[in-house]
C-alpha cells in the first residue's frame, strides 16, 4: 500500500491533544484529493481481541475528534490495527510504548 505515514506514539498526544489534532487538521489541508486512513495500533502484550477492540474504538474516537463524524465518508477512513503491525518487536517497555500509536496514512488515490 503506498503513500506516506505520519505515526504519533500515544505518549506524545496525551495532555496535548487537541494541539496535535489541530496541527494535523492543517497538515491534512496541504493534500487536497489524497485518501487518508486514521490506523490505530496497540502494545503487543495482552488478548489479541481486547486489543484490537481497543484499537477499533481508538481510531473511531480520533476520526471522530479530527473530522465530527462516527462514519466512514468521502475519501477518509479509519482503522484498529490492534497488535499485528508492531513498529518495534521488543519486550522492553520503551519500544512497547511506541507501537502504542495513531498512524496517518494518506495516498493518492489508484487511477
């Protein structure tokens, strides 16, 4: 799947994020006709099921506070990864952290 991705570590956006949404609502300005899909993912320990749940729900909420709606619509989307598309495959806690993020991912869209 081509196209570019902005990652956002969870860590990063707690206590700042409406900052960070709004600095993303400005970025999302600069690519007029690019598909974008809000991708959750969580830490790998723990229920594969309870994670992706999560992840599910995360990425709702996040395109809920980004766009104000709770459906899909025109050329955006959104996504719970749950734990299958790790950054880091680690056990120590600092990586975990970091595969616990909000993903941006925005391509054009295919001829």
């Amino acid at each position: 799947k081509g196209g570019y991705k902005i990652s956002i570590p969870e860590y990063a956006i707690e206590g700042r994020e409406e900052e960070v949404l709004n600095h993303l609502k400005d970025t999302l300005k600069l690519y007029p006709g690019y598909l974008f899909e809000i991708q959750s993912h969580s830490k790998q320990p723990g229920d594969d099921r309870t994670n992706l749940q999560k992840t599910e729900k995360r990425a709702e909420d996040f395109f809920f506070k980004l766009y104000g709606k709770k459906e899909k619509f025109d050329r955006f989307d959104f996504r719970g990864y749950g734990e299958v598309e790790p950054l880091f495959l680690s056990e120590k806690s600092f990586y975990q952290e970091k595969n616990e993020r909000i993903d941006i991912h925005f391509s054009l869209p295919a001829n």
